[in-house]
C-alpha cells in the first residue's frame, strides 16, 4: 500500500489509514507497505517539525495496521537507511514487536536523463556517487559503476546492521526504457542477491527451473 505522492495534493479517494483498514479486513489478504529512508533524516525531521526522525514509528503503526513487509525506494546512498533499520530495529524491541522483512530496492542507471528522474523521485544520490557515473564515457561503463557502486551501498548496509535483527532483502528495478539499464538489471540483480545470501553465513543455492510452453 502507497499512499499519494504528496501531502500537498489535494486527496482523492481513501486516505492511507483507511486503505489500511479496508486491506487488514480483507479475509486471507497480505499487504506491504513503503519505507523511505530520506525521510529518515534530521534534515527532513526539522522541515517537517520534528525534533528527531520518524520513519521508523510509521514502519511501527503500519506494522500494526497489518503490514507484512516494507519495500524501500531506490537506495544510493546507504547512510539514511542503515539509520532507519537501527532506529526501526530499536522500536520493535522497545515496544515487543518482531521486526518484518524490509525488501532493498537498487536502480541502475547510465545516462543523465534517467539520474535526473531518479532524483524527482525524492532518491537520495550523493554527489560524489552521481559524478563517478556520469563521468563515464559510454553509457555501458556508466552502468557498470553504476551497478558497482549499488553493489557497495548494499555491503555497507549489511555490515552496518548484521546484527540487527531485522530480515532484509532485494529489488532491482529499471525506471526507465533504455536497453543498457534494463539488462543491467539481472546483472545487478544476481550479484546482490549473491552478496545478501552469502551475509547469512550459511550454504546456499540457486535452482533454476525451465518452463516449456
């Protein structure tokens, strides 16, 4: 469940609380909600009027609401989350409650056009990190360090919270059209997916099944 983009539109149809109700009382109906970690910020607290960062106490009352999961917006940037999941973690001891998996959501991107738009998402991409990019000559390379930087977001996010006990896992996604950045998607994909099994400390493996039509 999202809600609207923006708590400055006008509201249309059921507000966020609502929809909650209306999902949880679905017999045999499970249901996810977002989690943003720039909004996890003392930056963001204060221009919203808070004296310290709340998304964590969201992730709480959606939890409460019914929610079995969290989906993360796209990650660049590993220090608001690793604070969200530390605060979050913090908040389901304190008040008896077993944290619910947050799935990590990763976004290549090569070109400037694709940058600028994952910015007007509200994703948070450090400066340096959007320079390494685009200082690249083709747009395969882009994506390359594109997809090697993601990879070390995710290694800092995993060191920073092993011991947390709050179950993690991963989204890769193309937001855009342009061929380089949806083929980087599997490619993304298959290294997080090795660096997220292999930080469980326990044998694993991959089975692949064929589907004949």
């Amino acid at each position: 469940l999202v809600g609207r983009a923006t708590s400055s539109s006008a509201a249309v149809g059921p507000s966020m609380s609502e929809a909650l109700d209306v999902v949880r009382d679905a017999t045999g109906l499970a249901f996810g909600c977002v989690c943003i970690a720039e909004r996890h910020t003392p930056a963001y607290a204060a221009k919203r009027g808070y004296a310290y960062p709340r998304e964590h106490l969201n992730m709480i009352r959606k939890m409460r609401a019914g929610a079995q999961w969290f989906v993360s917006q796209a990650v660049y940037d590993p220090a608001p989350t690793v604070a969200l999941l530390k605060d979050y973690a913090a908040a389901c001891r304190e008040v008896g409650l077993r944290p619910r998996k947050v799935v990590l959501t990763f976004t290549p991107v090569s070109r400037e056009k694709t940058m600028r738009f994952v910015k007007w998402l509200g994703v948070q991409i450090p400066a340096e990190t959007e320079t390494a990019i685009l200082a690249c000559e083709t747009n395969e390379a882009r994506v390359d360090k594109s997809i090697d930087l993601l990879c070390a977001c995710l290694d800092a996010i995993l060191a920073e919270t092993a011991h947390l006990d709050v179950p993690l896992g991963i989204s890769v996604e193309s937001v855009s059209i342009f061929k380089a950045e949806i083929n980087a998607v599997h490619d993304l994909f298959a290294k997080l997916q090795q660096r997220i099994l292999d930080a469980r400390n326990i044998p694993w493996t991959i089975r692949w099944l064929r589907l004949d039509d």
